[in-house]
C-alpha cells in the first residue's frame, strides 16, 4: 500500500523502549514528557501528523485548559489521569475536533498515553 503524499513514511513493527528517549514537551507543564513515534506536525504551516507517547510523571499538574486547530486522538494506555477534575483510569480513549477545549490535567500516579495529533 502506498502512503499518501505528505504523510508519514511506512513504520514497520518494532520494540518501543519505554524507559529512554523521553523529553520535556516544548511549552508543556513540567512532567509532561513525549517519546515521538513517527511525523512532524508544523502548527504554522497547518499541515501533517505526528504520532507520540505522552507520560505525565506522578503528580504533574497541567493547570491550562488547551485549545488547538488541529484533530486530537488519545489512547490512555496505562495509570491514572485527571481530567477538568474528572478521573479516568486506563484503557480510556478521547477524540478532540479542531476547537475542542480540554483541560486542566493531573495525574496523582502517572499515566501514559499514546496520540496522534493531525490537520485535515
């Protein structure tokens, strides 16, 4: 099967090292940290896809509410995630349209989460 134009290349099936490869989230709360799968989103272009792992050490607080112009779907994997203090425990999944406000986060345990994020 061929990949759309501008898309993401083909990824074959691989082990994915939960413990390395982690970093802070660029504008993020601290303890909120990404491990990139595959993609690039460019938010000033308005284009791409980018698939990650988001882990939120236990007790990070996210106090922002978010808002973005682009598609949104989470997949809590493992832990525990607070959420505009609603709690939810994995496996629990979201879909956030362009425009959806979400937010704030905590997380008293830690969770992981997998994301794609996209523009249509």
């Amino acid at each position: 099967m061929n990949n759309a134009p501008g898309l993401k290349p083909a990824v074959p099936f691989g082990p994915v090292d939960h413990e390395t490869g982690w970093e802070q989230v660029p504008g993020g709360a601290p303890g909120v940290e990404q491990k990139m799968l595959s993609g690039e989103l460019d938010e000033d272009a308005k284009v791409g896809v980018r698939t990650r792992l988001i882990r939120f050490q236990a007790g990070t607080v996210a106090a922002n509410e978010f808002l973005h112009d682009y598609w949104e779907e989470v997949y809590l994997i493992e832990g525990h995630l607070n959420a505009a203090g609603e709690d939810f425990h994995a496996p629990c999944y979201a879909c956030r349209p362009p425009g959806t406000p979400h937010g704030p986060f905590a997380s008293p345990t830690g969770c992981v989460f997998f994301e794609i994020q996209y523009y249509v």
